[in-house]
C-alpha cells in the first residue's frame, strides 16, 4: 500500500471522471495537479497547473496521426488540439496512468479519453482501464486487453483521465480503487 501524504494525482481537474480522482485524492491528502491552458473550463481548482503556448507546443501531436491510430476523425479545432497535449502532460507526468471509459472492439477507448490511454500504450506506461459498460477493470498487456480482478495504484505519481460521463459503477470502482491502494 502506497502513503498517500508521499503521491500525486495528475489529472485536468475536468468535470466527471477527473474531478471525481481530484476529489478523491484530496480527501485522501494526495498531492493534486491538474493540467490546464488558457480559456479551458475544468472544475477543480486545487493544483491548477496553467502550461504556456510553448508548453503545450512541446506535446504538440499529429491531428492526422491520432485519427488514424484512434480509428476515428477528430476535429481539427485549435481548443481540441490543447486538449490532446494536456492530456499528453497528464500521462508524461504519471508513473502509471488510470481511465474510465469504454474500451472499443478496435482496442481503443471510446472518445477523446482515448487519446489518453492510447498514448499510455505509446509511452510503455503502465495502464488501467475500467470499461463502464462492462463493469471491470482491465490492463494492457503486450497487444491485448487483460481483465485484472482487484487492481491496485502502484505508482505514487499516476495520472487519472477519463470520460465526463461518470457512471455510479465508474464511482465505485474509484473508490474502491483508492481504499485498496493507500494506508489511512
């Protein structure tokens, strides 16, 4: 079990998934940073880390790549893009990186989340997904999605993305998350 007082939580502090990890590792005395630009709506204040132009520049990915990678067209729009590179800070950032969200027959996660977990699998980085439709948490393990029964937050620096329509099972799963991973 990892000492709370010893972690932290990247996150965007956006509404849902990530406001709920927030809030979670706030209750809990886990260090939060969330990553943010100029003129993004997030809903949570604390550890707001505000990345310049030339931050968010040095993530800066390939609109085309990433609809090819992610089967799907992504809109070409310059807040959209912003949103590709924090969430590139987000997953950099963590040891380990954590979504909730729907995984896809492709293997991908549904929406823009799935930018986060796909670039987790780019950076080798340990990843765990719970698949809100089926109710279960799996890892990516060589090329393929692997159930895990009662995962754990191994890393005391992890990052937590996922979607805005947090479902009461995803909630759950969050918590249940936490109370197997950190010693009050």
């Amino acid at each position: 079990m990892l000492n709370p007082n010893q972690c932290v939580l990247y996150s965007g502090g956006a509404a849902g998934t990530e406001q709920f990890f927030g809030a979670l590792a706030e209750s809990w005395g886990i260090e939060e940073v969330n990553y943010s630009f100029e003129g993004h709506q997030i809903e949570r204040q604390r550890g707001v880390r505000v990345l310049t132009s030339g931050e968010l520049a040095l993530k800066d990915v390939s609109l085309t790549y990433v609809s090819k990678l992610m089967n799907r067209e992504y809109t070409r729009a310059p807040l959209f893009r912003k949103v590709l590179q924090s969430i590139c800070w987000q997953v950099s950032s963590g040891d380990q990186v954590l979504v909730v969200g729907a995984i896809q027959p492709d293997n991908t996660v549904k929406g823009g989340t799935g930018w986060g977990a796909e670039f987790a699998k780019i950076c080798n980085k340990p990843l765990l997904v719970f698949d809100q439709p089926r109710g279960l948490w799996f890892t990516w393990q060589q090329d393929r999605w692997t159930e895990v029964e009662k995962p754990v937050i191994e890393c005391a620096n992890f990052a937590a993305t996922g979607t805005r329509f947090l479902e009461d099972n995803g909630r759950i799963a969050i918590q249940d998350l936490f109370a197997r991973s950190f010693k009050r």
